[in-house]
C-alpha cells in the first residue's frame, strides 16, 4: 500500500514550459542569459531551463552572433 503525506504532495509541481530564443554577439552564456532575462519580464516561478539549439552568424569566417534557443519551465501556482 502506498502511502501518501502532506508533504509528498507539497513537492509535486505542474509545469508549463515556454520556448524562447535568446541572442548575443558575446557568446551563448550570455545568449542565455539574455533569453531568461526576457522570460522573467512575463513568467512567474520559473525554475528551470534546457538548452535546444545553438546557432551562430558568420561573417566570413568570423563568428560575429549568437543564437540559442532555450525551454523554460515555471511551476504553476496553487
């Protein structure tokens, strides 16, 4: 028999998860940070992210941008 307590309950989250791509001349860290930067101005409990894809631009054989595409998970509130 299982047994389920408050607190196993209070640990269980439902999150929705929201694509978003971020840019930067600087390199994919900030790329990153550029994208959650954006998220926080319209998300709520956002607790996580997983990168998707990298890309960059060239210009000739110079790397001159960024792009990476994140998901970001926030928790639904109760």
């Amino acid at each position: 028999m299982i047994s389920i307590t408050p607190r196993d309950v209070a640990m269980n989250h439902t999150y929705n998860i929201t694509e978003i791509v971020g840019s930067s001349p600087n390199g994919t860290d900030q790329a990153i940070k550029n994208a959650v930067a954006e998220a926080s101005k319209s998300l709520r409990n956002m607790a996580w992210f997983e990168v998707v894809s990298v890309r960059g631009n060239l210009d000739g054989d110079e790397v001159v941008h960024w792009q990476v595409t994140i998901k970001v998970g926030f928790r639904h509130e109760s």
